[in-house]
C-alpha cells in the first residue's frame, strides 16, 4: 500500500516537474496553422509580436538556436514572414485547395542572414461577390478553413465575408410583415445568391431550405473568427436598398421602385429598390446592423453596392449624390465608427451612363475617408486613371483575372507588375491598397499571389518570381519545369482575361465562328503551348507534387481546347465540300478529343464535376433537397439560370464529367445532325439544332448522375499517352 502511494506520488512530480521544465507550447493563431499544414515541422518554428503602431504590417526572419524565428507586428504579418520563409527556403507553396498536399523537405533550411520586409500597402483585399457562386456556394469548414489559412499566408487584411447574410434577412424581412414563404421564396438558389445580393436577381430557385440559411449562419460565425484570430478585418454587408417586391403590399407609401432587366431574366425575376431617401430605408439598414452584428460582430467596414449592373431609377447627378450620402449617413448612424466599401465594377460595365459629373457627384457626397472603392479591373481598365485619382476617395487598385470561374490560360505578368509600380508611384495618396476580385477560383492561381507578393518590399522582381514559384511546382528537382514556367511567362501569359473566355469546345456547336463572342480564337501559338507541356510531361517530378500535377493537366486542356478548334474547321471544310467520309473521319477526331480531354481531367480533383456535386448534394437533408442542390449545382455552370439567356454557358469551364457529357453530347449532336443533312442532301438546318439543343440543356440540368470525384490515374502518365497520339498535329 505505502509503495503503490510512493509510486502514484512519485509520478504526479514528475509530471509536474516535466511541465515546468518543458519550452512553452506556442497556441497562436500561426502555431496553429502550422501545425495544421506540417506537423511534423510545426515545433521549429518561433512566432514573435511586437506590437508597432507607428509604421506598416513588416516581418523579419532569421535563424536562432536551430529554429526558425518569426516576428512582426501582428498575426497578418507573422504569417506573411511564415509564407515567406516556405517559398523561398523550402520551395513549398500552400494551395487554396483543401485536397492539396503541403510538401516539406525533410530538414528545415536555416535562414543564413536576417531578412527584414514591410508592406507596401496597409489593405490587401480578397474576393468577390461572385466567387461565391462560381466557386464557394457549397463549401464546408474543411473548405474555408485551408482558404483562410490561404489568405494569412498571402497578407490578406480585408477578405469579403458574405455568407449567412440571408439568415440576417430572415429575421429583418419577419420583422418586417413577410411571411416565412415570402422571405425564402425571395431568396434564389444557392449558386446564384450572390446576384441576389447584388440586387439583379431575386426568386429564381426558391424557396431556399430553412437548413441552409441555419448550416451558413453556423459556417458564417467560424469564419469571421479565424480571419479576425489572423488581424484581418472582415467585410460585412449593410442594407443597400433590395427589397422584396412585396414589401410595397405592406408599405404603399414607399418609394419602391423595381429595377431595371438583368441577365435576360423575365421581369418576374426583376429585383426592387427602396430610394435611401425614404425614412423606411433607415428602418430597415438600422434592423439589419443590429441583427448582424448580434449575430456575427462587427469590425466597422460594410460593402454596399446599390447599382450594380441594374440602372439608377434617377440619373441626376443631385439624386445620384443624395443616394450615396443617405447610404452612408444610414451605417453611421448605427456605426459611428462605419466605413463603406463599394466596387466600381458598374464605372466599368455601365460607362455610358455613370458620366464623369455623376461619379464626382456620387462620390463627394461622402465624408471624406468614409467611402473606399475597389478599382475592381485593373488589369484591363484602370478606372482611378480616369477619374481624377476617383476624386480623392480612398480607393484599392484591383486585379480581377477571371470570368464565371473559366478555365483559360489568361493573365499578364509583366504588365500586372508594371501596374501595380505605377498606381504605387503614380496613385495618389488615396492609393490605399491592393487587391484581388477573382470571380473564380481558376486555372491561374499564380497571378493572384503575385498581386498580393507585390504589396511587400520582398518581391524579387517578376524574372525571379517566376523561377521561385516554379521551383515550388517540381523546378527543385527537375530543371525542364522552370524553363516550362519561363516559357509559360515569356509566351503565354501574355493577355489580360476578358469576359467568358473558354477553348471551343465550351461553346455551342457552329460550323462557322461562336454564338458567344467572347470565345478567342486563340490567345497564343499553341504549338509553342505543345513544347511547354512536353517539357512539364518529360521532367522529373515527385508524384506527390499536386502543383506540378496540376500544370500539367492544366496546360494539356488548353492544348487539347486550341486543337479542337482545328478539328471543327476540318469537318465544316469537309462539309463545305460535300465530303461525307472526311466529315464522318473528323467528326471521330472531335469526338475522341473531347473523350481524351475529359480523361485528362479526371486525374485531378480541381478539375471535377463530380466534387462540385458531391459538394452540393451532401447540403440535403433528405433525396428532394440533394436533387434540389444537384440541379442548382449543374445549372449555374451550364444554362446559369432561365432557359435561353444571354447567360447561358457564362459559367463555363474544363472539368471531368460537364467536358464529355454535357459539352461532348452537344458536339456529337452537332455532328450527327450535319452528316445526316449533307447524306440527305439538304442543307444543315442551325435553327432546328440549336431549338433542340437548347430543350436538352435545360433537361441535363434536372439530371441526377454519380462522376467520381478523380479517376485515380496519374496526370503525367495520362498526358504522356494522350499526348503521343496527338504528336502529328504538331509535326
């Protein structure tokens, strides 16, 4: 008995004494990502805050007693110097996409000197309304959480941070009078809720399951607090004037007005607008601040863009002026401490109605250094350059590089880099940060880590950028993959992306041309894109390496697309000349292509229909509501929303499963319909195809079909296979 005490004593000492002598366990919001993206090196790593109020976010590194030591003046930065250190000591890079592997070397390389940076700008913004329906409608924690740790890594300070805003509204628009079926039945379907927010689409896809608005105020409230545990400050919304049409029912006497068509929609579809003038408006914004902020917190800075796409009911420039100080008099009153946040898309999408007089006069009716704009397209349009520096207002120069989530090899990285010197050098004092408004997340993801690269004194330059992140994709141990990369910049990334942009393949079958014109012919040589994806197939690279996995199918679609466009002239040239076998012969190829395109696909997951279905269903509690999130799922990336719109294939992309089924089965129509004209002697009858075609999309999208979530064949094998046949093509 008096043993056993001894021995129980004996080991609580222990215990105790190991604890007092062991180093500290570091628990901060960068040990923990750590942990989270390589364990088995987390422990090396020491993480130091040193407050400093008086100059910008910096960092500095160094080696010390065999760790690697950190500091800075807050987490943002912390992680930034964490980043840092991977990219350029350990030649690893940490993907937005939650299946990517982190790859580590085996041994930490000590840093030989100190390395100090600082932030070029204060605000890194990060998002766009659309990425949540082209990319995020059917996230998960899993999901969000490598994206956030994404952010930290890249300095983000101002994410936009909308989900959960409808279980927000629900409670207002209850409030309100509305009943239960109003309000979910003015909500849309998942995927296209970020129109809805925007004020261009309402009741399309409803009434939105009641477990949804629950499950996203749930996700929304994890969310905000990691990115605030990271010292970013989230943007919230604010009430910007939609209104469900029936509030007019409940309040005659409102100044409601319903807006202008959007996106081809039917006007039942059409949204409503509440003038700010009216004193139901400040009723409504002071329910919805005091509803979210009880809900999710607040940190002073609201996004609200009243005309997005959709015109002004009023284009005098007093009204315009009395619109936007009413907006932000609204969020002040409830928030002294508010800021507005506004895209200046709509300078851009509609420049012939916002005047230069109507800009300055929305503008400067806010107090000043109250109003910040997000230059939102930079890449082509820099609209700071044609306003004056936006007449004072604050504002956040911009790189948007993407369209409805396509899949194009699109961007420009010298001229993003020369942009960027240029609003640093040139902007103004009012030049207050930079940022990315990708609308996807797409197949370039190495143009927005440039951006956010460029907002620090650290950027080497774009030459050694680009060897740095090629280094990270397989360059470390194979040299071909750098030469690939330094093709890739001197030679492909060369354009800007513009609107919608896809390989031919997307696009609704025509012997001549596309019904959808922004569809290029091609962007560059392809047969200089054939030598750069020979040499990503032909380098020596661990399998293991998604990046470099990712390259490879990534460039074999655009090579695979741009040939394709060749396949479709030879079989109209064989129809032109009334050559039924050379028809029957091409119409083979095309078919195969888009076969061997689709297997190509399937070897990576970011490249899946099936994930992004699989996704969607898992949000049904029962088979009615996982059909429901499936057809929504398939809508958004095919006809988008009502049959026959100018919106229909906007959302296109290369993914496994949509390539061969959807985009497949419209080329074998095509195809068949054509032979059959010409052994008939008739001509091809478009009209009729393209009447039928329509009818079946829409029928594709009330589908229901399992496709893997990846074949589970290895990408560079498969390309390598795929690419011997096509070898003649390029002879």
């Amino acid at each position: 008995m008096k043993s056993t005490a001894f021995f129980k004593f004996f080991v609580v000492i222990s215990v105790i004494l190991a604890a007092c002598t062991s180093a500290p366990r570091d628990n901060g919001p960068v040990a923990e990502m750590a942990r989270r993206l390589f364990l088995q090196h987390a422990d090396s790593f020491v993480f130091v805050i040193e407050p400093d109020s008086t100059s910008s976010d910096h960092f500095a590194l160094e080696s010390r007693d065999g760790k690697i030591v950190i500091t800075a003046n807050n987490n943002n930065s912390l992680a930034v110097g964490l980043n840092h250190y991977l990219k350029n000591f350990c030649n690893t890079r940490v993907s937005w996409y939650a299946a990517d592997s982190v790859i580590m070397p085996e041994t930490l390389p000590m840093v030989p000197e100190r390395i100090e940076a600082s932030a070029n700008v204060d605000n890194r913004f990060f998002l766009n309304y659309c990425t949540y329906g082209y990319s995020m409608p059917y996230w998960k924690w899993n999901d969000w959480e490598r994206m956030i740790d994404w952010m930290a890594l890249n300095g983000v300070t101002m994410p936009l941070a909308i989900t959960g805003q409808e279980s927000v509204w629900y409670e207002v628009w209850r409030e309100m009078g509305l009943t239960d079926e109003q309000i979910r039945s003015y909500f849309t379907g998942p995927a296209q809720l970020p129109w809805h927010r925007m004020s261009n689409v309402d009741y399309w896809q409803s009434p939105l399951p009641m477990s949804w608005l629950e499950d996203q105020a749930e996700l929304q409230k994890k969310i905000l607090a990691r990115e605030r545990e990271f010292d970013m400050t989230p943007v919230l919304p604010a009430f910007s004037g939609h209104v469900p049409g029936e509030l007019k029912d409940l309040y005659p006497e409102a100044k409601i007005h319903q807006m202008s068509q959007w996106g081809g929609y039917d006007d039942k579809y059409r949204s409503h607008f509440i003038e700010p003038m009216d004193s139901l408006y400040g009723v409504i914004q002071q329910k919805f601040l005091r509803k979210q902020t009880e809900m999710y917190g607040t940190d002073h800075i609201y996004g609200i863009d009243p005309f997005n796409e959709v015109d002004s009911p009023d284009w005098n420039e007093e009204f315009l002026a009395e619109v936007s100080k009413r907006i932000y008099g609204s969020i002040a009153e409830i928030d002294p401490e508010a800021t507005w946040l506004q895209m200046t898309w709509m300078f851009y999408h509609s420049k012939e109605k916002w005047t230069q007089p109507r800009i300055e006069a929305f503008l400067t009716a806010v107090p000043d250094g109250k109003l910040i704009l997000l230059d939102y397209y930079c890449d082509n349009t820099e609209i700071w350059r044609q306003t004056d520096r936006y007449y004072g207002a604050p504002y956040i120069w911009c790189y948007l590089g993407n369209f409805g989530g396509n899949t194009m090899l699109a961007g420009n990285i010298s001229e993003t880099d020369s942009r960027i010197d240029g609003v640093l050098a040139d902007g103004g004092d009012n030049a207050v940060g930079l940022g990315v408004t990708l609308e996807g997340l797409d197949v370039n993801p190495h143009m927005y880590e440039l951006v956010f690269d460029k907002a620090w004194s650290s950027f080497p330059g774009t030459d050694k950028w680009v060897d740095t992140w090629a280094m990270s994709r397989g360059g470390d141990s194979d040299s071909l993959v750098v030469e690939a990369w330094r093709a890739l910049d001197d030679s492909i990334y060369t354009h800007e992306a513009t609107c919608g942009q896809a390989v031919l393949i997307n696009a609704r079958p025509m012997l001549v041309g596309t019904d959808l014109e922004y569809i290029p012919r091609h962007l560059y040589d392809n047969s200089t894109l054939w030598a750069i994806w020979q040499m990503l197939l032909a380098a020596d690279v661990d399998s293991a390496n998604s990046g470099h996995n990712f390259d490879v199918v990534n460039v074999g679609r655009q090579v695979l697309g741009n040939l394709f466009s060749d396949f479709r002239d030879n079989f109209t040239a064989a129809y032109n000349a009334c050559d039924i076998e050379a028809m029957k012969l091409w119409a083979q190829r095309i078919d195969r292509l888009i076969s061997d395109s689709d297997r190509l696909l399937a070897t990576d997951q970011a490249f899946s229909l099936g994930k992004w279905i699989a996704d969607a269903r898992a949000f049904g509690a029962d088979d009615a509501e996982k059909d429901y999130y499936e057809e929504n799922a398939r809508g958004i990336l095919t006809v988008w929303g009502q049959k026959a719109t100018q919106l229909n294939d906007y959302a296109n992309r290369g993914w496994a499963g949509l390539t061969n089924d959807f985009y497949g089965h419209r080329w074998r129509a095509f195809t068949d319909a054509v032979i059959a004209a010409a052994e008939a002697g008739k001509p091809y009858d478009a009209k009729a195809f393209y009447d039928s075609i329509t009818d079946w999309e829409e029928e594709w999208t009330r589908e229901h079909a399992d496709y893997p979530l990846v074949s589970g064949e290895n990408p560079v094998e498969v390309g390598r296979q795929i690419a011997a046949d096509y070898q003649q093509y390029f002879n």
